[in-house]
C-alpha cells in the first residue's frame, strides 16, 4: 500500500498493459527459439579443406571469411534480436518499479 491509497483501495495495471507485459516477453523468447532452431538445423559438420590448384580454371569464393554457413550465421542473428528484446523488457521492468 502507498500513501496515497485508502486500506481498501487497490490499483491494477491497465489491462492493455498487463497484455504487453506478458506479449513481449513471448515474442522474445520465440524469436531465441526460432533462431537457435534455426542455427541448429542448419549446422555442418564437414570441414572443408583447399590448396593451392593451379591448373583449374576456376575462382574460389569463400563464405565471406567465416566458419559458419549462411543460414546459422541468420539463426544466430535472429536469436541475439530475441535476446536484445528480452534484455530492454527487462531493463524497463526494473526501471519501473523503481
């Protein structure tokens, strides 16, 4: 009870905002799912290995320089957008109640 508030008086939250308390701590934690599905789908397990061939007429591309493919380089990135919402509810959840 605060100060301000008669013993019988109690203030609830506005429901839209009991619905947004709830909702975007789910998305966050959906998007981490998603991502980490993601990146775990798409792991490989091959290592590849060139040399130097001189006689072939082709050009190597690589995968910009990384260890990781494509689709779980996505995966991670989706799942740290998870983490940096889940992280700013929370930073806003203690900043309120303070």
């Amino acid at each position: 009870m605060g100060d301000n508030n008669t013993p019988g008086e109690h203030h609830s939250p506005h429901p839209a905002r009991k619905f947004r308390a709830a909702v975007v701590p789910l998305l966050g934690l959906i998007t981490v799912a998603v991502g980490v599905a993601v990146a775990w789908t798409s792991l490989n397990a091959e290592v590849g290995w060139f040399a130097y061939a001189p006689l072939s007429n082709e050009v190597f591309v690589g995968n910009n320089g990384s260890f990781l493919s494509n689709e779980t380089q996505l995966g991670v990135a989706i799942s740290v957008v998870g983490l940096l919402a889940l992280s700013f509810w929370a930073g806003l959840a203690i900043g309120r109640r303070r």
